[in-house]
C-alpha cells in the first residue's frame, strides 16, 4: 500500500492506528504497548503531526474517570456535546505526549 504523506486524511489515520493501539492495550493492561503510544505518538508530534480529539483516549479522563480506550461520559457541569473525549483529556494527551507535563497513567 501506497501512502500519500499530503493527503488531508493522513493526520487522522496516524492517530486513529495509535488509538487501536490503545484499545489493545488497555484490553490487555499492556505497558510496553502503552510505552510505545508514547514513543510513536511523540515522534509523531515531532514531525509536525497535530493533535486531534481522539488523542484523549489513550489515557483516563481527568473530568469524568472513562479509562484508557473508553469514550467519555457525560458529567455534571462538563457536557460532551458529540465529542468523544473531554477537552480536558485531549488537552492533557497532547501535554503529556508533548513533554509539556508529565505522563499521567497508563502512560507513564
Ligand atoms: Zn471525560
């Protein structure tokens, strides 16, 4: 299979095979499967790959506690609206694979 690296889709295709990672991993509760999110996802980063909303799912929601590979749920005071993730999470996702902050579990 051919890749286009300009196609408009490619951003979302990068994440969307990390995101299936994590759904493996946390299936499993596999570290080392974790470990790697973090390697390709901040290579990834570094060569200018942007975030997007699913990038939250590779970790637990700081709002509403969903765990790794789970979508969000709505809370009290923090509405999804048609989001899969809490902004929050997605935030935090791209802090920590960014080296902003510092790994939350199960990244870390
Ligand atoms: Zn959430």
């Amino acid at each position: 299979m051919r890749i286009e690296l300009d196609q408009p889709d490619a951003r979302e295709l990068f994440w969307e095979g990390l995101r299936d990672v994590a759904y493996a991993a946390a299936r499993h509760q596999d570290q080392a499967l974790f470990q790697a999110i973090v390697k390709i996802g901040r290579a990834g980063m570094a060569q200018g790959i942007e975030v997007v909303s699913s990038n939250g799912l590779f970790l637990q929601c700081p709002i509403c506690a969903a765990l790794p590979g789970q979508h969000c749920i709505n809370v009290p005071s923090h509405p999804l609206g048609d989001r899969a993730c809490h902004p929050e999470r997605v935030e935090l996702a791209a802090k920590a694979l960014s080296g902003e902050a510092p790994l939350p579990p199960p990244l870390r």
